[in-house]
C-alpha cells in the first residue's frame, strides 16, 4: 500500500486513521466523502469502521454505515467491528451493526466469541435477542 505515495499522503492516510480512532466525525465523513474508500485498512487490516467500533464512536460509526462501510470486514487477528464493540460493551454501537445487519457469528474473534472469552453475558444476551436473524 505505501509503494508510490509521497511522505504527505502517508501522512493524510495515517490522519484518516486517527480520524476514525478519536470520533472526528466530520472529519473523517468529509474525506469519505471526498473520496477515500470506506473500506480503508491499515496495515493490520483493521478498517475504519473497526477502529471507530474498538474506540467506541457511535456517531462516527454511525456516519461510516451510512456511506457504505462493510460491517463483514474481518481484519488480520480475525476480528470485525462487532467483535470490537462487544469488547467495549458498548451497546450503542453493537446496536448500530445489529441493525446494519452484522452477523455475531462472523470471524475468529467473533461478537459471540468475544461474548464468551471475556464472560460479558449482557453483550451475549444482547447478540442472542438482536442477532437472530442475522446469521
């Protein structure tokens, strides 16, 4: 990915990253909108999405549904945006990828598993009544 980009798009990409890590909404929806892909990955695989979900920004998260972003994303640790909200116990934006169609069996680390690894019976209760239908 980094072969033929200048020092300054690097650094716009790493940018974009953080964007998504701090729940710069605006911002991170204006270069989206402007052209950077959605689906964006570092290099460890994590999207945008996943770094939104694992830092816990719903309104961020939120904005990146909106604009397409691939709840299915597994990165390279076999771990989706759900997996990571899970982990967060963050119900708001375990909500949101329910509801964008999140499957909580995807994934090595999937919000199932995550559910039971850490013993979060609230967020394996929550993915049992919401994700059902999602499988």
């Amino acid at each position: 990915m980094t072969q033929g980009l200048t020092e300054d798009e690097l650094r716009f990409l790493h940018e974009t990253f953080d964007l998504a890590r701090e729940g710069s909404t605006a911002a991170l929806a204006a270069r989206v909108d402007a052209g950077v892909p959605v689906d964006l990955t570092n290099s460890a695989g994590d999207t945008l999405l996943v770094l939104a979900a694992y830092h816990g920004h719903p309104e961020t998260v939120g904005a990146l549904l909106q604009r397409g972003a691939d709840h299915a994303r597994i990165n390279d640790k076999g771990q989706t945006a759900l997996g990571a909200a899970v982990f967060r116990r963050s119900r708001p934006i375990v909500d949101l990828l329910l509801d964008a169609g999140a499957d909580p069996a995807l994934g090595r680390q999937s919000g199932i598993a995550v559910a039971r690894f850490f013993d979060l019976p609230e967020m394996a209760a929550l993915l049992a009544d919401r994700g059902a239908g999602a499988s």
